[in-house]
C-alpha cells in the first residue's frame, strides 16, 4: 500500500519552498526488489525520514550506507541507488531554485553531489519536528507540522534576489530559454550570473538546464505505463532523441531501456508524485 500526498506550501513560505509531499508505503518484499533509483533532479531538498532511515549507495558503489534521518540534498548530478525498509515513511520539503541557499546561507557549491545529516547544518529541532511528526498517521498534519517548522526559520532566511525570480522562470519554462536572456532577467552580466549560480545552485547554468530537461522527460517516463521516448523527448525540449540518450545516460548511468527494466522491478518510483 502506497500513499502519496503533494502540497503546495504555507504560502508564506512560497518564495522559497516548491512543494512538501508525503508518501507512507508499507512494502512487502515478497512483492519484489526492496531498492528503487532516484536521478538527479533540479530540485534541492530536505528528506525527512519519519519512521526509519533508509539504505544508499551512489552508481558504482559497492557498500550501502544509512542515511541520517533527515537529510539535505543539494545540487545532485549522480543517481542514487535507495534501498527502502519495509515500512517506509518520508515528507520531502522540495525547494524552489536558490531557496536551500537561502534558508542555509552557505554556497551549495560547498554541498556538491552528496547527502549532509539535516542536524549539522540547520540545527537539532529538525529532529524534534522528526518525533513530532512520527506521532502523527494523517499525511495533511505532518505537512501541517512541516509549515511551522519552516516559518520559524523565516527571521534567518536571506533575502530574495532578482536572480531568485529569474532562475525560477527558468525553471518553469524548463530551460526553453536562452542563459543570456536569463541572466538579463537577473539584473546580471553573464559573467555574475554564472558565479551567482554556483553559488546559489551548486552549478553552472548550463548544465542546471540539462538537468531541468532530463529531469522533466525522467519524470515522464516513471508516471508512463508504456513510455514513448521519442514522445517524451520532445515533450521535454530535446530537439533530437540523441541529445536526450546522451543526457539520459549521463545523469542515470544507463541506458532508457535499462531504466525501463528497472523500474518494472522497483517497489515502486520514487520521482513520480515530484512537481516541479
């Protein structure tokens, strides 16, 4: 059994948080293979992991590690084999382009590619919003629980830059739009542009834009029952299916058809219910 809720945020918290979604599976693993896979996504987020902590390994790692139980993940470009437990319960507070920045105040240019325990960089109530959480069965109240945490972080949150409003356009247009035009949005040479974005994003704007794209056709695929990829490739703004194979296999690690068969023997697509 699988539930899944997306909520749009506190609207007060809607100039840097994307959506908080909630998902409470109970797996039998006799139903199949208990690790699932998870690309990289534009989307930086705080993983809240309410029951128990789940296993990952990078592509091409051997060993399985715990993951804290709440975990930030920054600007991701690698895919993340997750291995989850039988009981499997998480809220995922999805942040809007340069909103982890702002609510952390580091460059995630510092947090490149890996996972961090929520506790060293934001404090120990996140734990506390954990136990709070862990108490409650209605997906509505933890989302409810997860608002207020984040409006008591809002005194220490940086303020919100043109650049901000910029890379969210971006976003929302999936990259269907030139970096220089995006830039002139942002009130910002190319040059400060690109250095901001490191800053901001973890990453240059040009390979932020791949991201977008592939993320957006990946999404397509897990939520298709019979995934058309040369469809998907053009719904996602690939003018060629090679450009979309390169990309694809960059940022999974194989092949569309690969992915294909794994999922068909996942427990079930993490990425699905993500709205960006």
């Amino acid at each position: 059994m699988v539930k899944v809720a997306v909520f749009n945020p506190h609207p007060l918290l809607s100039d840097f948080v994307q959506n908080i979604f909630v998902i409470d599976a109970v797996i039998d693993p006799k139903d199949g293979n208990m690790v699932g896979h998870y690309p990289p996504t534009p989307q930086n987020c705080i993983f809240l992991y309410i029951n128990q902590p789940l296993k990952a390994r990078k592509v091409g790692e051997k060993e399985f590690f715990s993951a804290p139980r709440a975990l930030v993940v920054g600007p991701q470009v690698t895919r993340m084999e997750l291995m989850i437990n039988r009981d499997h319960k998480v809220a995922v507070i999805g942040f809007l382009p340069g909103g982890l920045f702002r609510l952390l105040g580091i460059p995630l240019s510092e947090i490149y590619d890996e996972g961090y325990d929520a506790y060293d960089l934001i404090g120990k109530d996140v734990y506390d919003l954990l136990d709070r959480c862990a108490e409650m069965s209605c997906l509505q109240k933890i989302k409810q629980e997860v608002d207020n945490y984040l409006l008591s972080k809002l005194s220490n949150l940086k303020e919100i830059l043109p650049i901000d409003r910029a890379l969210n356009l971006m976003l929302s247009v999936q990259a269907n739009t030139s970096i220089s035009q995006i830039a002139s949005d942002a009130c910002l040479s190319l040059r400060q542009f690109e250095r901001k974005c490191k800053e901001r994003l973890g990453m240059s704007p040009k390979l932020y834009a791949r991201l977008i794209r592939f993320s957006n056709a990946y999404r397509l695929f897990e939520r298709s029952p019979n995934p058309n990829w040369s469809e998907i490739a053009y719904l996602s703004g690939y003018y060629d299916q090679m450009h979309f194979i390169k990309d694809f296999k960059e940022f999974s690690g194989i092949t569309p058809s690969m992915m294909e068969e794994a999922l068909n023997e996942a427990p079930f697509r993490f990425q699905a219910p993500i709205r960006i």
